[in-house]
C-alpha cells in the first residue's frame, strides 16, 4: 500500500496529541508519512522517537505552512479554529499539490461549536438545535459568528475541486488526555472549559457561573472527540470499516459535530463546587453567580460561559460514529481535572 502523507498542526494539543495518538496506533500505521508542526526545538528528539516528522515552526510561518500542506494527501488541522491566515496559507499548498498531481488533498479542520453561541448571557435557554444534517440552517450563521469565517472559507475552497474538505465540530470537550504523547510529557492534557472554571473558582474562594446559569452545553469525551476525526479521516482515504463502508460527505455538507449530550451551566457549576468543596478547595459546595466587576476581571475580553450552543452529531453518527459517555462521565471527569 502507498504512503499515506500526512501533516497535523497541534501536536502537543488537547485535540490534536489526542488525534495524533490514535494516528500512531492506526491499523495502518506502518503506511503513514507523518509530519507535524512543532513550536519547542526541545520535543524534537521525542517526536522522532515515535516516528514523526517534527518541523520546528509557528501559525505565523505562512510559506512553511503552505510548503507542508502542498506535501501532504491529508492534512488535520487541529491547532486554531480561528487564524484565517493560516487556513489560507494551508489551502494555497493543498491546490498547489492538487495543481501538481491533479488528485484532490483532504482537509480535516477542527472547528468547534463554539460557532453557534448566542447572547443569553446565563440568563435563559433556548430551543433553537442545529443538527449537522441541516445545512440551510448552518449556513444562515453570519460571519460575525466564532469560527465562522475559517469555515467558510474552508467549504469554499471544497467548491473549487481541488482539495476535500470536512469541519468537525467539537463540543465542551472533556476526560484527560492520555497515551505516549502523554507520557513522555509532549501534550496538553486538560481541556479548557472545566479547568477554566476551576482555576476562577480558586481565586473567588466558590465556583461561579453567568447570570443565572440557564444556558446550555453539548458535551463529548476527549477519546470520543478523537474517534470522530479517525473515522472520518478512514472515510475520507476509503480505508474500510468492519462496520462497513459508508459514504461521508464533504465541503458544504461535510460538517461533523461531536457531542454526546448536553448539560445546563448551572448544574455544571454545582458539580464543580461539590467536588471542590469535599477537597477543601472551596468555601461552599453550591455556586454563584459572578458579579459584574467580576464578568470584567475574569472576562475581559467576553465569555461564551453564559451562551446557548445547542447541536445534534446525526450526520457524525449516520457516518459511523457511536460514543457512549455520557452526563455521568462528565461530572465524574472533574475530580481528575483538579487532582492531576
């Protein structure tokens, strides 16, 4: 079988140390080129050891970006759903392999649900769900949105023939991260919601929440998260499935939502102040609601904690895909999250 090349931005991430993990334990392994995108000179030797092709650079380093992409048949970018300057630079090196062997390249980018918030500001729910199936609905997010105009431009460049491209959507990510990028002390391990309500927590002496904390979450465990990016990155290569091959849409139809679940922000917070408290870390095992000044202290720049991001992963599990931690897992998940 010929070498599958692959390049992946985020290597020592929560996201992508965890797709890169399972990567490296793939079935076809052995036919895999892979190639990833390394800040610190200091992880080199350990990357290699795993057998990877760690090349020292940045999101700002736009011809290296583009360099990588235009050598590779696939490319996982799972570093920032936001750096429209990358995308472009990472897009420009797929169509200049595409203009090379005329076969388009495949595009995993992570986005994140992140796109669908809203301004309930803790104060309310809301019934408006967006599945991935519905893509008039998806497509009437503005550009205003988080994420939005990476995406776009993403499926855009999937309208031009010359690269296949597919958007998985993380929701609130959750579980530690773990495996040999762990163990050697390569990648990020927490995720960034819970941890970062906590950390506040620590400071405020109890675990806050916006507004009134009726707003409302999906939910996916991190190995759960990295099972959707393998299948969809089987899918997209034609590898088979002992499911069965099933066919995975890609550019404008090919958005891919991980969650398995919901919670409301409150019963969130309140479990987060319990496990605190029986670990004497905070005053009082029920939340509060933060106060303006500090909304201004703690988010200076705004928050998505107090918003609605309401999805549905049908087209995620129409391609395959099955998680099975739930509500439970997460709550449990948090007394990882403050011991480790």
């Amino acid at each position: 079988m010929r070498t599958t090349h692959i390049f992946l931005t985020g290597p020592t991430g929560y996201i992508g140390g965890s797709v890169l993990t399972r990567l490296l334990s793939h079935p076809l392994s052995d036919t895999f080129g892979i190639t990833v995108l390394l800040r610190e000179a200091e992880k080199v030797k350990e990357f290699r050891t795993l057998g990877v092709k760690p090349v020292i650079g940045s999101h700002s380093d736009l011809p290296l970006l583009q360099h990588l992409a235009a050598d590779a048949d696939v490319v996982l970018a799972c570093a920032d759903a936001d750096d429209l300057d990358a995308a472009k630079a990472i897009l420009a090196g797929l169509k200049d392999r595409f203009d090379k062997t005329g076969t388009p390249s495949t595009l995993i980018h992570t986005s994140g649900t992140g796109v669908l918030v809203d301004d309930a500001g803790g104060m309310h729910a809301t019934e408006n769900i967006y599945s991935d199936l519905d893509v008039e609905k998806l497509e009437s997010l503005p550009p205003t949105q988080p994420h939005r105009p990476v995406d776009m431009l993403v499926v855009a460049a999937d309208t031009q023939g010359y690269v296949k491209t597919y958007i998985i959507l993380p929701s609130t990510i959750y579980g530690r991260a773990s495996g040999p990028l762990v163990d050697l002390g390569l990648q990020n391990r927490h995720s960034q919601q819970i941890p970062g309500l906590v950390k506040i927590a620590m400071k405020r002496g109890e675990v806050g929440y916006v507004g009134l904390g009726k707003n409302i979450w999906p939910h996916v465990h991190i190995k759960e998260a990295a099972d959707l990016y393998v299948l969809v990155f089987d899918h997209s290569r034609g590898f088979d499935h002992s499911h069965g091959r099933k066919e995975v849409a890609h550019g404008r139809v090919g958005y891919y939502f991980a969650e398995n679940g919901e919670y409301v922000m409150y019963d969130l917070a309140k479990a987060i102040a319990e496990t605190l408290y029986q670990e004497g870390k905070v005053k009082s095992p029920n939340p509060t609601s933060f106060t303006d000044e500090e909304m201004k202290v703690y988010f200076p720049n705004g928050t998505m904690y107090g918003a609605n991001a309401r999805c549905r992963a049908e087209r995620s599990r129409a391609a395959g895909w099955h998680p099975r931690k739930g509500y439970h897992d997460l709550v449990t998940s948090i007394k990882g999250e403050i011991r480790s």
